[in-house]
C-alpha cells in the first residue's frame, strides 16, 4: 500500500448540530458545536492490519470504517479541542504515499494537501505525533466500544406532532418530567389541541423538535425512528425538516414541530439538522 488513490473520499457533514447538556437529565444551556472548528477537511488513523480506519471531520462527527462495524459518532468539545490542539503540535508535513515497512499513520486532508506520518518497526515518530497518535487511538477504541459503550442505536416512538407550534425559530427541547410536558402544552403548544397519551417519565423522556414559522406551506420536521449513542457515550439525534421548493405555494403560514419518546437517559444529546426538498402539497410524491 503505497499511496492514497484506493481510499473513500471524505464528504464534509454540513448538517448543523444543536446540543443540549443533559445532567441527570435536566436540560441545560442550548449551543451550537456544529460549526466548523478546525482548519482541515478530514483527519484519519489507519491501522494497516488492525482495528477500523477512524475519520474525523471539522463538525466533531467520526466515521468508522467500511465492514459491518462500520459507525458514526461524536467527538466531544473537549475532546475535539485537545486534538485540534494536539493537531498543531504534530507539526505534519506532507505524505504522498505510505513509506515502506509502515504499519499505520495519521492523514490529514486540508487544502487539497495531505499532510501525515506513518509508523513501523523502523519508523519511530517524535513525541509530539505520538502523542496525536495516541488521542486518535483512544477515541477509536471508545467508538468501537473497547472499555467504552459501543455505538448503538436506539428506538424512538412518535409521541406528538402538528403544524401551530408557538416558537420564534427553529429549536429542540428536552422534556424530562411532567411540569416539563405541561409547560410545554400551556406554551409552546397551546395554539393546537393535542391528544398526549401516557408517560412514565421515571423511564421514558421526550425530545421535541421545532421548524419554527419561517418554513414554506407544507413543511413537517421528523425526529429519525432511531437515534445513535455514539462515542463516549452522547446521543445524536437526527432531524429532517421536509419542505417544499420555492415555486410551490401554500396556505399560509405554518410552524410544524415533532415530538418523540424514547428510554431515559444520563447523557449530553446533539440533534443534527437536515433539509430536504419535496414536492408541492397535492403533487406526486407528496407524503405526510
């Protein structure tokens, strides 16, 4: 193996993540981590005879691999800073191909460049790249689940959704208790009667996901049927808001939200955002 041209390319995640600290699952200060963070487009550990190739990308998401324990996960910030960090220090230069005798290395992609190292029996890296070496192995194994939580992925049940929610923009919520779910139906959902079935919130949590009023008519939004616990143990919650094109009109107004129960959790939860554009309410393809 002597060059890079056999490997998948990397495709930037531009999906936004939205993160909410949860602890003893109380819902903490909403942020936004999903911006780009680091001032390369990818960044990999290749194992030539071992454990799966780990990618990390600017937006904190890994991959991991390409067999049947292939995965995605979630860096954490503190986690992805200490890298970005670790990255500098490394002091890359640039690798074209993997050296003979190598037996793994690090391959960072940025600018069109790649930059990296390998090791081997006669290939000693400095400190410094070690020390990134050793960061990337750490957060492989958690993903792999190897003294960690493996990543998983978890049901979630439709619980509520409509079109009148009373929110200013488009946001997430955590409903952990019973005040929780009746602040949210006397607020945020009091301009659409609902009928909300039972909850054991001893077991059970909701996570409510908001369009806001800016969509087009026909707009919904929909929590995925499964959610990934990821890496170090952080949920990550996927979210499609499904909207009309441009030319399509509508009958004014609307502001869809979705909301989800699934099993109790101790966790910090990141809900990552895509759009999709559909047909015209009426028009073929057109699905609710």
């Amino acid at each position: 193996m002597n060059g890079f041209l056999g490997y998948r390319g990397w495709a930037l995640s531009a999906a936004p993540l939205v993160a909410i600290l949860v602890s003893g699952c109380d819902s903490g200060p909403v942020s936004a981590p999903g911006a780009p963070r680091a001032p390369w487009e990818s960044l990999a550990l290749f194992t030539f005879s071992g454990p799966d190739t780990l990618r990390i990308f600017p937006d904190a998401t890994l991959e991991l691999g390409a067999d049947e324990r292939a995965g995605s996960g979630l860096v954490s910030p503190s986690e992805f800073e200490a890298l970005a960090e670790a990255v500098a220090r490394a002091d890359l230069e640039p690798l074209s191909s993997w050296p003979p005798g190598a037996q793994g290395g690090v391959l960072l992609a940025v600018g069109g460049r790649s930059l990296g190292f390998a090791w081997g029996p006669d290939l000693e890296p400095p400190a410094a790249r070690l020390e990134l070496r050793l960061l990337l192995e750490r957060l492989r194994a958690e993903a792999l689940g190897e003294g960690s939580e493996k990543v998983a992925q978890l049901a979630t049940t439709s619980f509520a959704r409509g079109r009148q929610a009373l929110v200013a923009a488009p946001t997430a919520r955590l409903i952990a208790d019973r005040d929780g779910l009746e602040a949210l139906l006397a607020g945020e959902l009091s301009g659409e009667p609902l009928l909300i079935g039972e909850i054991d919130f001893a077991r059970e949590m909701l996570l409510a996901v908001f369009a806001g009023p800016a969509v087009r008519p026909g707009a919904h939004v929909e929590i995925g049927a499964q959610v990934a616990r990821t890496a170090g143990g952080y949920l990550l919650v996927p979210v499609t808001l499904h909207e009309p094109g441009p030319a399509c009109a509508g009958p004014g107004r609307e502001s869809p939200f979705h909301i989800v129960r699934l099993a109790r959790l101790d966790t910090q939860i990141y809900f990552q955002w895509e759009r999709l554009e559909t047909a015209c309410p009426g028009g073929d393809g057109w699905v609710l």
